[in-house]
C-alpha cells in the first residue's frame, strides 16, 4: 500500500465538496442568577444581618452580579446559603448555579444537583429546569434523558392560576431545551411537530435560541413544510439578540441553501460574525471558506489561524483539518507531530476523517511507531461509520497482517467510545430568575 497515493486521496475527502459544516441547533441551556428588587442597600445590609432570608437571598444578588457593590461570589455564596438554608427557592436555585459554574465556591456538579432538586421540588421553574440540564448532561447526576424531560416539561408548561385566571407562559429555557429532546426523539418519543410546538411557545418569549431552532426546523422541512424565507425570517430574529448559532446557520443558508441565491461573499460575512464571538463552528466555516477561496480571497495562513481557534475550542472538523494542514505544510510549517497530534484528538472524539488520518500515520510510522494493528483499528471505526475511504485502506492493510492481528485490532475498535471534548464545556445563559 503507497502512503503517497493514500496521503493524496485523504487530501482528497478534505478537499471533496468544498463545504462547511452544517451547524447544529442552539443547545440546551441553563438559567442565570436570581435578580433583587428595588430596595436599598443598606436596608438589605441591615435585615440580612438580622437574618432576614429574604433580605439575605437579595443581597446576594448583588454580589453575585456586581450591581451597586463589587462582585463578590465568595459573599454572594454565602448569603445564598443562608437563606436556601431556612428554604427559600430562589436562594437555593442560584446557590446552585454558583456550584455548577464554579463562582465563589468550588465547582460542584453534585452540589449543584443538591440545591437544584430543593428548588426544583417547590415548583421553581428556573431550578426545574436547570436541574433537567444536569439530567441531560450527565454533570453531577447519571446522564437520564427522560428525566431531564420531566423536570423541563414541569417548568415548561403554562400554568394558569385558579385564583386570579392568570397564566403563566412557562420557562422559555426549559421549553426550548425540551423542544430539542422531542427533535431528537432523547428521553421522549421523537415528534418534530411537537419540537417546533415547544420551540414556538419559547420564541413567543422572544427566547433567540428557540427563534433558531425554529428556523432550523423550516430550512429542513421537520414538523413544518420546508421554507428557506421562513426560516430567513426566523434567524434573523434570533440574530437581533447576537445569536451567534443563528449567524453560522444564516451563513451556511447563503453559502449552501436551494431555494435563494447564493452569496458567498454574504455567507463568509456572517461566519465572521459569529467566529468574532468565539463560535467554534461558525470559525470552522470560516477557515473553509479562506481555504478553497469562496467569498474571501485564498489565505491558507488565514485558515490555519481560525481552524486553530476553532480546535482549541474542540470542534473536531478543525482539529481533522488543522491535522492535514500540518501533514501537507498548507498555511503553517511541515510538522509531522503536530498533524499526528490534531489528527489523534479528531479521532478520539469520533470523527471518521481524523480517524482515517491517525490511522495512515500509524501505518507509515509518521511521528510515531509503525503499528498495523492500531493502524487497522482506526481506520475499521472509520470504515464502521460509512467512510468507503477507509474501508478500502482497512482491507489494503488486512493483506499484511495476521489473522490475530486483525482479530486483536478489531477488538479494540469494539473497545473504542468516543470522547466529545466540547461536551465537557458547560454551557450557561444570561436569562435572570427573579426571587
């Protein structure tokens, strides 16, 4: 087997298409900090001391958020715990976020989860649906699905009340973060009807990530007739708050899209906004576009910087192409280790592409020992997820090996679970919870 002629067609399945990738929906999200009254300082200062949980819950909103005294989350903390000591849900629910992010105490998934539940089981919804998130995650809880979409469905559902005949909208966060469950058919049976029914009832709230996942919905035709301009009109809602995921899908409509023109010049203008806010998948797109020259002048220096950010952020499209970049010399200088490097953390997030190119570095024995039975087991998961590239080198390889070679190496691929790296960065939003 030539490694020049496979180095050439892996050159090949980077190259092919000339697309960016396809941006995921908003995820699931997490509430914020409670938010005081209007009521003095110094007043609150006076019956928090005097151990007025109340009083204690509203200071340590100002601390915790910085307004009118210095941000403080070690006092913050600490009021917190008092009052969600004495029961106060509010109290509870933020000294619960303080955990989970790790501010002024440190981070604690499990005592996050703790205050959560107390919250939650007095019916706040912010608690209800941040402990749903924990549920989803996995973080400090076993990953449980259908329980996450419990505790979402209690917070998401309008409530009218039996004295006054008012009624509630619901959490928007937990009906958008629910919405995402019934598209993905996770912890409840799929329903992309009832996806975008959620997803509606949260856009209703001006939620800008439901506003996206409602314009995903339309550009796929999922639970609604498929329309690009109502998904156009969608996104651009949601880009009014600064979505940065309702850029990149903007971008990859203009840069991809059937039904209206294509732009590339447009499409890499929104890349751009949303990979100047730090969207690890909107400076994915963006480097493709600097490297096939599609709306943007040709600048492999270009691309390898934004791959880069991108990568270090997770994203293992960049880090499978940052790896290539590296292997050929395109934008950055030769370095066989480096290319092997980026290529190994692609792979160990699952992605066939990084898969196949760990796979050739062990075959050839660039940057690290020659190994056909690790070489086989990367490029059979490869082959396992549909890659037909990869298949044909797996067999190829096959032909110099020994049976218990080939059964060892198979075995070690049934082994293999993927680790997502960006699943590891929590994610949180700015919606305030009043007390």
């Amino acid at each position: 087997m030539c490694f020049g002629r496979i180095a050439a067609a892996l050159a090949a399945i980077f190259l092919a298409g000339c697309t960016s990738v396809t941006p995921p929906e908003s995820p699931s999200l997490t509430n914020g900090t409670g938010q005081a009254g209007n009521v003095k300082l110094s007043d609150l200062k006076t019956r928090a001391a005097e151990g007025d949980y109340f009083a204690q819950t509203h200071l340590a909103w100002h601390y915790d958020t910085g307004k009118g005294v210095p941000t403080d989350p070690q006092e913050a903390a600490r009021l917190y715990k008092l009052a969600a000591q004495k029961g106060h849900s509010m109290a509870q629910n933020n000294l619960g976020q303080l955990y989970r992010d790790g501010r002024g105490v440190a981070q604690d998934y499990a005592e996050a989860a703790k205050w959560f539940r107390k919250a939650a089981d007095q019916g706040n919804a912010y608690a209800q649906t941040n402990l749903g998130w924990l549920c989803e995650q996995g973080l400090g809880l076993k990953r449980d699905y259908a329980e996450a979409a419990k505790w979402y469905h209690r917070a998401a559902e309008p409530i009218s009340s039996p004295l006054t005949g008012y009624k509630t909208p619901g959490n928007a966060l937990a009906q958008n973060n629910l919405g995402l469950l019934c598209r993905e058919g996770r912890g409840v049976a799929q329903d992309s009807n009832e996806a975008v029914r959620w997803f509606r009832l949260a856009a209703a709230q001006s939620n800008d990530h439901a506003w996206h996942n409602l314009g995903l919905m339309y550009e796929r035709g999922e639970g609604v007739q498929r329309d690009e301009m109502e998904a156009l009109k969608c996104y651009k809602k949601s880009i009014e708050a600064g979505n940065a995921f309702a850029m990149t899908s903007l971008g990859w409509m203009l840069e991809n899209g059937r039904d209206m023109r294509r732009d590339f010049v447009e499409a890499a203008n929104w890349y751009r906004k949303a990979a100047d806010l730090g969207y690890a998948m909107a400076q994915n797109n963006l480097a493709t576009m600097y490297r096939e020259g599609r709306g943007v002048r040709q600048d492999f220096i270009s691309a390898a910087e934004w791959y880069r950010k991108a990568a270090d952020q997770g994203n293992a499209y960049s880090q499978a192409t940052l790896g290539w970049m590296y292997e050929k010399g395109h934008g950055v200088k030769q370095d066989f280790t480096l290319a092997f490097e980026w290529y190994r953390r692609a792979a160990a997030q699952g992605l066939s592409v990084g898969q196949i190119g760990l796979g050739l570095f062990y075959y050839h024995g660039a940057s690290v020992k020659k190994d056909l039975g690790t070489a086989y087991k990367w490029l059979h998961l490869a082959a396992n997820q549909g890659n037909s590239k990869a298949g044909e080198y797996r067999d190829a390889l096959a032909k110099e090996m020994t049976v218990e070679q080939i059964t060892e190496a198979r075995k070690q691929a049934a082994d293999f679970i993927p680790e997502p790296e960006a699943a590891k960065t929590t994610q949180s939003h700015s919606s305030v919870s009043r007390p």
